[in-house]
C-alpha cells in the first residue's frame, strides 16, 4: 500500500495512507486540490494542487471527486455592485422580526 507525505501546517510533514486523501478536480478549468484530516492534530488541510498531482495520486488509488463552477458565474450581472452600506442595511433588515411578511417579498409592488 502508498503511503503519501503531505504538509500538515501545523504539524509539519505527515504520512498519509492513500484511503486518507481526496482529490477534488474542476471539469471547467481543471483546477485541482487534494485534501485530508491530519492523523495528529485532526485539522482539515487542503492543498492546490496541479493536474499531474492529482492524476499521480489518482493512479495509486486516491478517491476522486469531480466537480463544476457554479452556474451562476455564467450569469450575466447588470446593476450596481453591492456596497457595506447595502450589506448592513440588509442585515439590519433581516434583524427585524416582520422581515419575511414585508410588502416586497410577499408580492406587493407598492412597496
């Protein structure tokens, strides 16, 4: 069995069996990372890594996910972009307890 050394950033140089890691690859840019749980300090680490990484730990048996951008990037965005005066009014909205029956949500264009 493969045993894989990895970076554990807080624990230094760790060895890893192959059941340990994933790899996670991106079909629309073949963008790739592989991740795992440290065996001493249990901390969730993730590392980019390039495509001939991912099909090296792949060929020796590291589970595979495959995965898409959002569709939403695709999206055509036409407006102002958000600014922190929007991002706190809109928390200060949500803070209110009749949020969810305000006249803009429920329908009511007078609103």
């Amino acid at each position: 069995m493969a045993t894989i050394k990895a970076e554990c950033q807080s624990c230094g140089a760790v060895r890893l069996r192959v059941s340990d890691l994933t790899v996670r690859v991106c079909v629309d840019d073949d963008r790739g990372a592989y991740r795992f749980r440290c065996p001493h300090c249990a901390s969730a680490v993730v590392h980019d890594a390039t495509p001939a990484i991912c099909a090296l730990l792949v060929s020796v048996g590291v589970t595979e996910e495959v995965w898409s951008l959002p569709a939403e990037l695709l999206e055509d965005h036409d407006g102002p972009a958000l600014t922190p005066d929007d991002l706190l009014d809109f928390h200060l909205f949500l803070e209110r307890d009749d949020w969810a029956n305000h006249p803009a949500l429920v329908g009511d264009a007078s609103a």
